[in-house]
C-alpha cells in the first residue's frame, strides 16, 4: 500500500527540502519506488536535481491544464516539479469549488505505481498545504534543536486537527525528526529530550546531524549519496529511511 507522506513545518529553514530530497533518495536506494512531489513555490526540491522551469509540472496540474506528470531523475525515484509560478496558485484557486481536493484528485490515478509519496509542503499553512494534507495519510515533522521551533509546533498542530476533522479523518503525525543537530551543544540535547517527550514514539531516533556536503549537493543538482556518499548526511538519511521502512512493517 502506497505512503502518502506530507513533509511539513512552517517554520522556514528547518532543512524540511533536504529532507524531502534525501530521504526521497535512501528510500530509492532500497528499492522502494518513491515519488517527490515539490509543492513549494520556491521550488528548490525540484532545482536540488537540477530541474528548473520544467514544462510540466505541479501549477499546470493544479490548473487543470495537465495531468500529474511524473520525470524520472533515477531508478526507482520521480519527481513532480514546481515552478515559481506556484506562487499564485491560493489566489488563483481560492474560488474554486472543493479546492481542498484539487492535488488529490491529481494524484489518485498515479500513487499505487509508488511505495512512498512524499510532499514538500511550503513554509506556510495556506491552500498549496492543505491541500498535500487532504491527500496525505500522514505528516512527518522536520524540527531544528531551538526552543522556538518547538514553539511553532503548536500552529500546524492545530491545522492538523482542523484537517482531521473536516476533509481528512486518516490524517495523522506519524513522525518526527530532529535536524542540524550538534551533540556537542547542550541545548540540542535538551530540545531533543523535550521533543521525545512531547511526541513519544512518534519521534525517530535518527539524528540527521549538521553537515556541510548536505548544504552544498543541490548546487550540483544532486542528492546527498550521489554527492557524498561517505559523509555524516548521507549515514543520517540511510537510517532515517531505515525507521521509516521499519515503521511500515509495524503499521502493516
């Protein structure tokens, strides 16, 4: 059964793309048929392999001038681009009837041809989020080790029960992750603990660590095992995937 997984915090760098791209990426490399959906009108998911301004892609979709047309960037591995002409996209479908459904409309007739579907979600909780919400089963929440993103937890905590409760019963937090972590700092340690006691066992124990070669990859337009497979990222991502692949076999 496909995983439709929204990757999520409104909280702005929180390395919420990285996530999506390399976690995207380890999944693939256990041959899990993955598919990255870019619903970020900055786009960077899509530039991080080197796609920009792909002709098809999430706006026209969402305009109803294309269907979801997926491009293979490698084995097992597709994306759905954005564009910055996203950006428009709240305004332009804020009249349209049952635009909370638009993009799972779009996505039914393709997401049993994939194991995993992971959305990027933008740094904000307008429509472009609800709308990955209404056609996701679960969120995954990316949190940097600062008392103030926990903070902002409680917004899309609240989104997320309104979703529930009115376009969405299936939706649930099903995990969350801690980023740029430094064990050496002991603040990191204790926002950790706090996020594990707050969210439990829905808190994977992967640390994804500070790492230079995961901010340099998407200049070359690569995922962090094509970069750098050596390196402290791509580690983290292997057994981040890892947790993910074990709690499906747990949820099955």
């Amino acid at each position: 059964m496909t995983r439709v997984i929204s990757i999520s915090n409104h909280k702005g760098g929180v390395g919420k793309t990285t996530s999506v791209v390399n976690l995207g990426a380890a999944l693939a490399n256990f041959k899990k048929k993955v598919l990255l959906v870019d619903m970020d009108p900055q786009a960077n998911m899509s530039v991080s392999f080197g796609i920009s301004d792909a002709e098809e892609n999430v706006y026209m979709a969402l305009k109803g001038e294309q269907i979801l047309k997926p491009i293979n960037v490698y084995k097992n591995l597709d994306i759905i681009a954005s564009t910055l002409d996203l950006s428009g996209a709240e305004t332009e479908l804020s009249a349209e009837a049952g635009r909370e459904y638009i993009f799972q409309e779009l996505l039914e007739p393709i997401k049993a041809n994939y194991d995993y579907v992971l959305i990027d979600c933008p740094p904000s909780l307008g429509l472009l989020t609800v709308n990955a919400f209404t056609a996701s089963d679960e969120i995954f929440i990316p949190i940097q080790p600062h008392y103030l993103a926990i903070k902002g937890l409680t917004k899309i905590l609240e989104v997320v029960n309104k979703i529930k409760k009115r376009l969405n019963k299936n939706l649930e937090i099903t995990g969350v992750f801690v980023t740029m972590f430094d064990k050496r700092k002991i603040l990191h340690k204790d926002v950790y603990e706090t996020i594990v006691t707050y969210f439990q066992d829905r808190v994977f124990r992967t640390l994804i660590r500070e790492n230079i070669a995961l901010a340099e990859a998407p200049s070359a337009g690569l995922d962090i095992f094509r970069y750098d497979h050596n390196s402290n990222g791509a580690d983290d991502y292997l057994h981040l995937a890892k947790e993910v692949i074990k709690s499906e076999k747990k949820d099955s």
